[in-house]
C-alpha cells in the first residue's frame, strides 16, 4: 500500500473515523509526541479514572470533551505527526486469526499486517 494512498484514504475517512467528533485529533493535531501537551492529552484519555462508560465524564475541564467516547487508536505519521486519534479501524482485511482475542487485538493485527511500516502496541 503506497503512502500517498493511505494519507489520501485515511483523511478521506475511508479507513480511519474518530469516534469524538474529532476531539481529541482536534486536541494532539500539530503537537509533538514527545511533548507534555501530547503525554498530558494520551494520559487523559487513557486514565480509567477519568471516564464514565468509556466516555469523558460530564464535568471534565475541557467541556468539548464531555460525554464524548475514549476509544480508539492513535495514529501517527513516521515523522511522529499525530494524523488521527481516538480513531476506529475500518474496513481492513483479517488474513490472520487470533484465537481468544478481543477486537482491539484483531483490529491492531489487521493495521499491521496491512499498512506497511506500521506498529501496532
């Protein structure tokens, strides 16, 4: 899969859709990932502390976030440009089978297997 392909399909939201509205790309677009913005926001999102339901909880100090979902992966570019975040996987081929996995995993092995040069952790 050419590079140029994926950007294009991937902002075409063929492959990639936010489950936020685009909260948190909005949020990480433009900031680097070694960054204290960009740990602050990944902690945040991934802090089980910090949500109801698997969503922002409704008195969250960024109000843009509230009752949004936290789900979703963080997809980077090599240069280590956030491209999408909280974003569902779609429509990638399952060539493999891992047996006694959650969707997470199987959508993390097809990313993999399908996008050339990406890691899936």
């Amino acid at each position: 899969v050419p590079s140029r392909w994926f950007s294009k399909t991937v902002r075409a939201g063929r492959i990639l859709r936010t489950c936020d509205n685009n909260y948190m790309t909005d949020r990480v677009k433009n900031v680097a990932l070694e960054s204290t913005v960009f740990k602050k926001a990944f902690e945040q999102f991934t802090n089980h502390d910090l949500d109801t339901n698997d969503k922002w909880p409704q008195d969250f100090e960024d109000e843009k976030a509230r009752g949004k979902p936290k789900d979703g992966g963080f997809f980077v570019t090599r240069s280590g440009k956030p491209i999408k975040a909280a974003a569902k996987i779609l429509g990638l081929p399952s060539r493999f089978k891992w047996p006694n996995v959650g969707t997470k995993h199987e959508a993390a092995l097809a990313c993999a297997a399908e996008l050339p040069g990406s890691v899936a952790f």
